[in-house]
C-alpha cells in the first residue's frame, strides 16, 4: 500500500494545534448552545440569558467563523493566518464594543468567573494574535 507523503514532512507546530482544536471546539460549543436555546420556551430563554449574552444570528456567525478558519489553518493556507488573526481582533473589538459602550453597567452584575472569563478571552486573543504573528507560524502556514 502506498504511503501518502504530508504537505512538506513537517511536524505541526503546537500553537497552530492549539488553535484548530480551540476554532473547532468553540464552534461546537456555539452550535449546540444554539440548539438548546431553539428548545427553550420564552420565558425560559429570557431566565437564561445574561447581559452579554450572543444573539442567535451573530453566535451562527461565529461557528461558521470558527470552523472555515480552523479548516483554513487545516489547509495550511496564508489566507488562513490572516484571517484568523482579524477574526480574533474582530473578537476583540466586540468584547470591547459589548462591555463597555453598550452596556457597561453590565459588568456589576457579572459573577467573578464571567468577569475572569472575559479578561481571560482578551488575553487568549491577543496571545493568539501574537503567536499568528511570530516566524514559526509563518513558515509553517505559508509554506
């Protein structure tokens, strides 16, 4: 039986694993909390929801989001990388424009696992950038 050779024998780098299990499972994790809420009843549903809470429209956004980057980092593809790096700054500008311009009285009613929830997301962004950024990342995405 013949052997399939890999795109150019290398080894995937962590960080671009990394981010291909968290696009998929964040996709998922979105899909099925969608699902969920399509089952609620509307007083239900309105029990449920936080202050920040994602609309149903802009949470299939993202999980469609999230699923064609992680097939674009799959791919190996340049567009890839840059696209996910303007997603996760996209994400960035939306944490800022929903905590602090919309409604930033909301925060005060945040527990303290949201509140480390959101910080935590504003450094995984930025980390995510950074590492999208960096030579290793490069040479392996656009090779």
């Amino acid at each position: 039986m013949e052997q399939i050779p890999s795109h150019s024998g290398t080894v995937r780098p962590l960080g671009v694993l990394v981010l291909l299990v968290f696009l998929t499972t964040d996709g998922l994790e979105r899909a099925i909390e969608v699902a969920l809420n399509l089952t609620l009843s509307e007083e239900e549903l309105a029990q449920k929801l936080r202050v920040f809470d994602t609309p149903a429209l802009v949470s299939c956004f993202w999980i469609g989001a999230d699923w064609l980057l992680a097939l674009l980092l799959g791919l190996r593809s340049w567009a890839g990388r840059l696209w996910t790096q303007s997603l996760f700054g996209i994400h960035l500008f939306y944490l800022y424009h929903m905590v602090a311009l919309r409604a930033p009285e909301g925060w005060l009613y945040l527990d303290p696992a949201s509140r480390t929830q959101i910080a935590l997301t504003v450094v995984l962004d930025v980390g995510a950038i950074a590492y999208l950024s960096s030579t290793r990342a490069k040479d392996y995405l656009c090779n």
